[in-house]
C-alpha cells in the first residue's frame, strides 16, 4: 500500500469515486433546484459548486445570493456551514508523510469534502494525494454536473430515482465506519452512541434548532472528548489505524 | 447594492477553501498531547455516524426504506463488502423497497 505509484494511487482514488459522484449527482440536483430559485444561471451553478465542493455550505450561500445579504453575510454563513471541515482538515494533518511536498497539501485541502474525507481514512498509512486527486476527478465534475442539471431541469429526474442514490453518500459512511467497528469493540459503541445521540438531538429543545451543520460540529466535539477522556487510543506506529 | 452572483460564489469559494486549508497547511508536525491525538483519531468515526443517522431515514421516500438500506449497508460492511458494493446495495435496497411499498 504504502509504496504504490501515483497511477495505482490515482486509479484507486478514481474506482472509489465513482459511487461518491453518483451520490452527489443526486444530491446536487436537489442543490441545482435551490440556485435556480435564487436566480441563478446553470454556468454560475456549475462554477459554485466545482470550486465550494459542498453541500451544506452551498446550500446556505444559495439562500443568501437568493436574498442579496450581502458579501459579509455570505462569508459569515459559508464559515459556519462549512466549519466542520476545520476537525476534518486537522485531523487530515495527523494522517500526512512529513515528507510529501508541501504543495499537495493545498491540492488535498481543496478536496476535504464529507465523503472523500471518508473514503481517505478508511485507507491504511499515510495519506496518498493521487488518491484523493482521483476521487476528485470523477466527484468534483459530477457535483458540478448535478448542480447544472438541477438548475436546467431539476423537476425531470423520478424522485424515486433521486430517493434511491442520494442513500449511496450514507452507504459509504458505513463502509467506512463498521470495518473498523468490527475489531475495536470501542469504536462499535462510539458509533451507536452517535447514532442515538444524533437523533435525540434532533428533538432537543435548544440544539434541535441548530443548523444540521452545527449539530454535526457540536456532537462531534463533545462525543470524541468523551471517547477521547474514557479510552485514550495508543498512539502506536503512524502506519497503522 | 451587493449584487454581483459572480463576487458571492467568489467569497463562498475562498471561504470555503480557506476553512479547508489553514489547519492541514499550518499544522506541519506531529500534535503530542495524548488527549488531542485520542480525540483526533475519533473525530472521522463521530462526524459520519452523526452525519449517517438518523438522516439516512430521512433522505429517502419512506423511513422504512432508509431504515432497510441502513441495517443492509452495516450488515454488508460488516461481512466486508467494498466500499462500492455497500454504496449500490443501499441505493438498490432503497429504489427496490420504495418500488414494493409505494405500489
């Protein structure tokens, strides 16, 4: 794994992006019909979302061109929607060969997106940025695809269809997440605490009104502290976990 | 007036970069302290299986699919399905359920 080439890499990345672009094309067909309320144009569309790379995010900076709140405003909200991503890049610092030139971690950083963060971590070693460049290229373009679409003719596509892929982003959460599960009895638990607490949550008075956004940020916090304080994890040899 | 769309997706994209680019291109070493580095290694594990439920029931026509494709998609990881394979038995679980109990 940890000697494969930048094709292997990239051809790998690439085979694992596919179900990723297939999930955000469903997705962004969702966030095309939300762009095209805001009045925007398939081209603008396109361009937001083949350089944001976000769901959330783009769907809170659509709702803000559609009112014209002003260029503050927009950073303010992509800065919140998108705030998550500050665990996931630090975290992506942990899994990086000192080594590797600098310049790919700018490369890398503009691919930290939900779904290709979590097809990075499920790999053994440090971090290969041709992986993450072939994920990219099939995912980005079919996001940027979707968002267009969405915005052409958002009400075309079946929703049983639309129904049916946007389940795939989820499916490969649990590829990620339950392998591991299987070996550490303590990320087994983790992972169903999440889940309950996720959805409790939701229903919660003052943190049920939060954006999903911030309620992923706030029980990311508070649960991987409490992970972190009851079962300290050895930091053995970088190469494996 | 504030209305050029073209300097909105600009300040949505740099943003959105930045975010992404300060802490893998600022934090170059290893972080020592042993809580950081637990809570580090939990981090990627809470964020999905938040992100993952219940929002899965939620994404689909019915909670009974999303509920069908989430106990097919652990079951198949579990056993050691690929990546691509868990991804398609969900989608395909769900448009198979939804095909049944909508008719």
């Amino acid at each position: 794994m940890r000697n494969e080439t930048n094709s292997q890499a990239f051809r790998a990345g690439f085979h694992d992006g596919i179900p990723i672009g297939l999930g955000y094309f469903a997705v962004a067909f969702a966030l095309g019909v939300a762009a095209r309320d805001a009045g925007m144009t398939p081209f603008q569309g396109f361009l937001a979302s083949i350089l944001c790379n976000a769901s959330a995010g783009e769907y809170a900076g659509f709702t803000v061109i559609a009112a014209r709140s002003g260029y503050l405003g927009m950073a303010l909200i992509t800065l919140v929607a998108n705030a998550r991503y500050l665990l996931m890049s630090t975290a992506m610092s942990q899994r990086l060969d000192p080594e590797m030139k600098k310049i790919h971690r700018f490369g890398m950083a503009m691919y930290i997106t939900d779904e290709i963060f979590a097809i990075e971590i499920a790999r053994p070693g440090y971090l290969h940025p041709f992986y993450t460049y072939g994920a990219a290229a099939i995912a980005s373009p079919m996001w940027a695809a979707g968002t267009a679409l969405g915005i052409l003719a958002g009400n075309l596509m079946p929703v049983r269809i639309v129904s049916a892929l946007s389940v795939a982003l989820f499916g490969m959460f649990l590829a990620v997440i339950i392998p591991p599960a299987r070996k550490d009895r303590v990320i087994l638990v983790l992972i169903l605490v999440c889940f309950a607490a996720s959805w409790i949550s939701e229903k919660l008075p003052l943190v049920g009104t939060l954006s999903q956004g911030n309620r992923v940020i706030l029980l990311t916090v508070i649960l991987s502290a409490a992970a972190a304080l009851l079962f300290p994890h050895p930091a053995e040899e970088d190469k494996d976990n | 007036m504030q209305d050029n769309v073209y300097v909105y997706i600009f300040v949505m994209a740099a943003v959105s970069y930045a975010i992404r680019a300060l802490p893998v291109t600022l934090i170059r070493g290893r972080i020592r302290s042993p809580f950081l580095q637990s809570f580090l290694y939990y981090v990627p594990y809470v964020t999905l299986s938040v992100m993952t439920f219940p929002a899965i029931i939620e994404a689909t026509q019915t909670p009974l699919s999303g509920a069908l494709a989430l106990a097919a998609g652990i079951l198949a990881a579990w056993v050691g399905a690929s990546l691509f394979q868990v991804a398609s038995l969900c989608c395909v679980i769900v448009f198979l359920s939804e095909f049944l109990l909508l008719h």
